[in-house]
C-alpha cells in the first residue's frame, strides 16, 4: 500500500494562517514584530530562500528589512551591521544567511547575534540551551518544522525509534535534540547516522521515524526502511532533467517513488519540510516580538 503523503505546504500555509492572526492582534496593539535577513554575496539558492523568506514575512504583516552585501564585505562591517540590528527596537530577529564567504568567520557572527533575536537558533546560548532541554528557547527552524509536521499529522515521537541521517549543525544535531527533549514533541528513542556510519541500512532499519538530511539525491532506497516507518526527507537536491524546460528537477535524499510502497506516511519533496523552514522562521520572529514586547503579546501559541 502507497504511503500517505505529509504536505508541508498544507501545513506550512495552516501556521502562517494562525501567525497573520497574531501579528495582527500586536498590530493592534502598535507593535509590529520586525525581521532582518542579512545575505552575503550573490549565491543563486541562498539568493532564492532570503527572497521567499522576505516575501512571507511580509504576507503575514511582518516589517522585513533585507540587507545584501558584497561578496567581499569586510568581516568587521558585517560584525557592525549585526550590532546595529541588535541595537534596533524595530528588528525582533536577525537571520544572516549561511554559508558566509571563506574569509568571514561563521562563528565570529554567530556570536555577535543578540541571542533573544536569533530566529536561527544558531547561536551557542540558544544551542546550549535547547542542549540541555530547555523549551523557553530559540530552535532552529527546519528541524522544529519537522516536529510540527509530526505533531500535526498525528506521528507524535514520544517512545519512538527515531534515526537522524545526517549530523549538520543546521538540522542532524539539533533534531536529535528536539527529539529528546521531556514532553509528547519528544521523549524519544533517538539514532544519529552519518557519513562515517559502516552499515546504514542496518540503523536505517530501525526506525519508526526517519529523518534524512544529507544532501545526497537518492540516498534512502526501499530497503533501507521498515515497512510502516514514518520518513522525513529534508533534503533538497538539483539533479539533471534533460527532458525537462529547466534541465534540471528537484529531489530529496529518499528515493521516494520506492520508499512510498513501504513507508506509512512521507514527506514530498518539493512541497515538504522545506515550506515548514520559512513557516517555522516566521513563528519565531513572532515569538520573539512577543517576548521583547511582552506586554503586547496577546494570543501567543
Ligand atoms: N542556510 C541553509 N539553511 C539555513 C538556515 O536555516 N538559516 C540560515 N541562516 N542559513 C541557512
């Protein structure tokens, strides 16, 4: 039997729905929770995402500000642009989109971010934080998308195998975190493979919740999973189309026309997580305008 298949667009559009409520009961009340997307250079795909964050902010009333800057902006001025925007009451989250250029220290600017406006989650604090378990704290965007999506489609993790491909600190650590963590978005029973693991299938196997974010197209083939598992590929992957208008077509790291036939439920790609990262990135802009302006903030979730 085919897999039901998990809509991040439908899920994506339901919380964007439920947050264009809320920004407009802050609006209400004179407060408009504000984003700042800083993007370094002129990456086609990192181009592409800081548009379409841009852009949904401002669908659901969120002041957006795009700051673009060459390629070879000098450390200290990207270090001086960060503190202004810490310093701005109308900015309530700062996202500098990765990868920086090789002469930029990722870490140096990671740092600088004031942790209360690090809709990322990226910063070591927020890292720390959520390390240790904590739930009044910043998570990263696409992996607390990815909990959403199984809590709302009724995959809650508590007392699941769940196996994590893929260790990145954007999305394999900090999943196997929010895994972890005390409550039903948790609590549960969490693998970690990567590309040093010898017999991937083995763990693979083993899951009730599959989690792969890789970047390798094709990666998750129908053997590797267990007939019934929930599989959730975060991958996004070009690979060439000839027959295709573009010459080229978007893929996960599953192989999903055969994982499809064995899993019970599995995310599309495109049309997955990757709606749920931009979704995710709005709510904690909201949350955090709501924290900063705490008398104003009415409704939260
Ligand atoms: N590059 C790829 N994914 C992300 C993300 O979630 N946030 C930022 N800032 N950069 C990224």
């Amino acid at each position: 039997m085919s897999a039901e298949i998990i809509s991040g667009t439908a899920i994506a559009k339901e919380i964007r729905e439920e947050l264009k409520y809320r920004v407009l009961e802050m609006r209400s009340d004179g407060a408009v929770p504000g984003l700042a997307t800083v993007l370094v250079g002129a990456n086609p795909a990192s181009q592409l995402y800081v548009g379409m964050k841009n852009k949904a902010a401002k669908e659901i009333g969120i002041h957006s500000r795009q700051i673009d800057l060459p390629q070879d902006v000098p450390e200290e001025e990207l270090l001086g642009i960060v503190e202004g925007l810490n310093a701005d009451p109308e900015i309530h989250g700062i996202l500098v989109q990765l990868p920086l250029p090789d002469h930029i220290d990722e870490d140096r600017v990671l740092l600088a971010i004031d942790p209360a406006k690090d809709v990322d989650g990226f910063h070591p604090r927020n890292v720390g934080a959520l390390s240790i378990g904590r739930r009044d704290v910043m998570t990263p965007c696409t992996p607390t998308g990815v909990i959403e999506m199984l809590m709302r489609t009724g995959n809650a993790p508590r007392g699941k195998h769940a196996v994590i491909v893929g260790r990145s600190n954007i999305v394999g650590k900090p999943m196997a975190a929010l895994l972890l963590r005390k409550g039903e978005d948790g609590d549960a029973t969490v693998s970690i493979a990567h590309s040093r693991t010898p017999d991937m299938g083995a763990i693979t196997r083993q899951a009730d919740i599959l989690i792969v974010a890789v970047g390798i197209a094709g990666l998750v083939t129908a053997d590797m999973v267990k007939p019934g598992a929930v599989v959730i590929d975060v991958g996004i992957n070009r690979v060439d189309a000839p027959d295709t208008e573009r010459g080229y077509r978007v893929v996960g790291d599953v192989d999903f026309e055969g994982v499809k036939e064995v899993a019970s439920a599995i995310t599309p790609v495109p049309g997955g997580v990757g709606p749920m990262t931009i979704a995710l990135l709005l709510k904690n802009t909201v949350d955090s305008a709501g924290r900063l302006a705490p008398d104003r903030n009415r409704g939260a979730m």
